[in-house]
C-alpha cells in the first residue's frame, strides 16, 4: 500500500524542473538546491505516512524554497528584545554602540596593528591596546583582557592558587548561569576550596581563622543573581583586604558584571563599581565586557602590576586571548566612559536611562499602527545579566489583551525580524525599555505582519 500512498510525490529530478523551483536553480548552487529537495520530498512522505496528506504535494516547490533559505541564512540573525530585560543572556547580552560597531567593522575590513608596535616596526603585544583606558577608567596599575569573566576567573585562580588554597565565604559559592559554578572553576583550577562562614553570615575573623601557609588568596564573588535577605553578614573589601594584608596574602574580587557607572543614580541599588575594588586594594578584579559596561563578550582584569603580569605569563591566557574585533569594539566603549558619554552612546546606558516620558510616547506611537486593540501600561523592566538581582526599573509597555498570548509570543518570535516579548495576565507585552529607538518603525511593521492573521 505504500507505493499508493507516495503516488504523487515527484522524483528529486521532476520537482526540480518545477518551474518554481527552477528559478531557485538559476540563483543557487545546484547541490544545494537538490540538498533542499530531498529533504522536503523526506519530510512530506512522513507527512503522508502520518496521514496529513493535505496540500502536501501541491506546497513542495515552497517547502524546497524554504529549506534552502534556512540553509544558507546565518543561523545568528538579529532580534528584538521587547522583554524588557536590558542585559539578556539569551539575546545575546550587550547591544554595541555604534563607535564600537564602526571599530569592529573597520578592524575585520583589513589589517590592524594588533600585535604590532608601529613605532618600533617590531612586534607587540594585543594586550596592550586597551590598557591605558583600563588604567585610567579603572585606576589600576594594569590590565588584562581574556574572551569572557568566566575565563577571567579561571586564569585569576590557576595563575595564583593552583596546588594552593582559596578562601571563600559559603554565601559565596554561588552557580551564575549557563553551568558557571565558583567550586567546578576551582576544582578546575587547581585550587583547593576552603569554605568559611555560613550560608548567610561571614565575617573577616572567619577569613583570618582559615588561613594557612597553604594560603594562596582571599576570593570574593558577587552573588550577582541572588539576593540574601533577612539576618545576613559579609564582611566590607576593605575588612577582606585588611585581613589579606596582614597575611601578606591577594584578594581576587570577582564583581560579575561590575559597573563604572553609578547604577544608584538610575533609581536603582547598587551595583559594585570596579573603581571602588581596585581602590579598596583588591589585588585583582575581574568582570565582564557585555554586561553592564555595554560592549563586547569579554573578560577583564583589572589589579596590581605584579599580579597582572602573572597572569599574562601563564599558559592558558593564549587560549583564552580575544581576537581584533573584539579589542577594536571594547577599545570604543571604553572610549565612551573616557569622554563621559557613556549614558548617550552605550545602548545598555541608554536604556537604563532612558525617562518614562520618553517610552511612554514610544508606545503611543506604536499603540494605533497595530491592527489588533492595544493599551500602553505601566510595568517592571530588569537590568539582567546577574546584575540588581530583585531590582526593577519602573517602564512603559504595549498591551494586546488576547485569548491566546502564548500564539501571539509565538507568531511574534518567528517573525520576519524575531520579536520577543514577555507575557503578564494573558497580556503580551512589548516592554519598549529594551527595544533600541532605532528599531521602533521595524518593531511597527514586524507587529503588523506578525498579528494580521489573528484579526477578527
Ligand atoms: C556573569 C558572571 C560571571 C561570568 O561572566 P561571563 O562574562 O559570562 O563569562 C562570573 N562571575 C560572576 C559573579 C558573574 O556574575
């Protein structure tokens, strides 16, 4: 009965002489398109086979197009974030600043001086391109860039404590996301973990009562995406370096996201400045680049020339060395801090900042170019990224009350440019607090192709 079944389904070579899917074949590379071909004549006698025999045959020469479309398109494509969670791991966290995109682009154009030193016509070094703006932003005595803190960590950890002890507060042996645990890098390290506290309370006297001559450094780590509430202690950096010092000993302050911003200036908590560890005398700090300082996927440490100086001698730090588009965008961001523009120009900065006036025209904007009845309301964003965990920025979203949000979610996220939006009280909501102004009128269109299919 099979052979019946399959009946109608053309060979490879008859579908594509269809004259749709011949004009496919006058554009693409052949293999591809046969590639394409075989796959939809696949899945369709599955369709059969499951007894969806609708429309099956006659909508092959469409399925073979968009088979070969998802071939050849990048499977990284842009999206826009109307969840109103500005640091978004899953969209891919920082959004750069147009500098730092112009940087990027011109540094993969051609060639760059990346690790060579054109005053000396010899060779020099990529980790020093960014220094000087990391010293002076920073005040540290130096400064060094790996691909993400996570590495940043590890390399803090195996260049000063492998073989040795690392003393930790139990508040602080936090999982930050995506499988990051503080005991696995550790372990992972080298290093051996010497917990002192409890779960909520730590002292320095802790600190100073667990330390050996095995002692390699003290760590602290934010607890970026957790709040301790209620009777909790840990002792200041200032209480840790005191401690440290006495023993002659580092401390290694992982901050997570860290900020050179002021985040209490924004209406929100507050957010550890990196300027304030290294002037506490953390003998290492270590943060991300695309979380709250708003540029490329990066890891930074900041600290004293001698430690530092370990760590750009240490093995793993050539297997974790960013390439050139990543120091050309991070050289501009930090340019950004320099000038004291950082709240104009860096997309993270400017959607913290930016006023409920503002979204709130946005969204009226929006609001009577959709063709489905829509409300602006007032609703909660979040900085994201591990940083102000249970802190809200007060924002403005677009409302479509609907019977079935979770369709409309979906509709929107397979859009022709993807929107992602979050849903409250079967309310899809377009929180406009992350969508960069720019996106506004494709938002619009996007919207209206997406929800002209649930009208009426
Ligand atoms: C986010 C975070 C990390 C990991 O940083 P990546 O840049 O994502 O690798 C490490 N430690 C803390 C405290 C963090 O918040």
């Amino acid at each position: 009965m099979a052979t019946d079944l399959f009946r109608d389904l053309p060979s490879v070579d008859r579908l594509l002489q269809d004259p749709y899917v011949a004009r496919l074949l006058l554009e693409q590379p052949r293999d591809l398109v046969v590639q394409a071909a075989r796959e939809a004549l696949e899945a369709a006698r599955v369709a059969l086979r499951d007894g969806q025999a609708n429309g099956v045959v006659a909508a092959l020469p469409r399925a073979v197009e968009a088979r070969l479309w998802a071939a050849i398109r990048p499977a990284l494509a842009p999206v826009i974030n109307a969840t109103g969670v500005v640091i978004h791991t899953n969209l891919g966290r920082a959004p750069l600043s147009q500098d730092a995109l112009a940087a990027a682009r011109l540094a993969g154009e051609g060639y760059t001086n990346l690790e060579y030193d054109l005053g000396a016509g010899a060779r020099g070094s990529r980790h020093a391109l960014v220094t000087d703006l990391l010293r002076r932003l920073t005040g540290a005595e130096d400064a060094l860039v790996v691909n993400n803190n996570a590495a940043a960590v590890l390399l803090a950890l195996s260049a000063l404590a492998q073989g040795r002890e690392v003393v930790i507060s139990r508040g602080q042996l936090v999982e930050i996301g995506g499988g990051f645990r503080i005991p696995d890098v550790m372990r992972q390290s080298g290093a051996t973990l010497v917990e002192v506290g409890t779960t909520n309370r730590t002292y320095a006297a802790d600190y100073e009562a667990a330390i050996s001559d095995d002692t390699a450094l003290l760590l602290r780590v934010h607890t970026s995406n957790f709040k301790q509430v209620g009777f909790t202690h840990t002792p200041s950096l200032d209480e840790l370096v005191d401690v440290a010092v006495r023993h002659g000993l580092p401390v290694v302050d992982d901050l997570g996201s860290g900020s050179l911003l002021d985040t209490s200036r924004y209406g929100l908590g507050r957010e550890p400045m990196v300027q304030e560890s290294v002037a506490a005398g953390a003998a290492l700090v270590t943060f991300s680049g695309d979380k709250l300082l708003g540029g490329p996927q990066a890891g930074i440490v900041v600290g004293r020339a001698r430690d530092v100086t370990h760590l750009k001698k240490h093995p793993l730090t050539r297997a974790v060395r960013p390439d050139k588009l990543t120091f050309a965008a991070l050289g501009a961001t930090l340019v950004h801090y320099l000038r004291g523009e950082a709240e104009t120009h860096v997309p993270v900065w400017r959607m913290i900042s930016a006023s409920l006036d503002a979204l709130d025209a946005r969204c009226r904007v929006l609001v009577p170019a959709l063709p489905l009845p829509a409300t602006v309301v007032e609703v909660s964003a979040t900085v994201g990224g591990g940083s102000l965990p249970g802190e809200t920025l007060p924002s403005r979203a677009v409302a479509i009350a609907s019977s079935s949000p979770h369709r409309l979610a979906a509709a929107l996220r397979t859009a022709s440019t993807p929107v992602v939006a979050r849903i409250e009280d079967d309310r899809l909501l377009l929180d406009l607090r992350t969508v960069l102004p720019e996106q506004d009128a494709l938002l619009g269109q996007v919207l209206r192709e997406a929800l002209a299919p649930f009208v009426g």
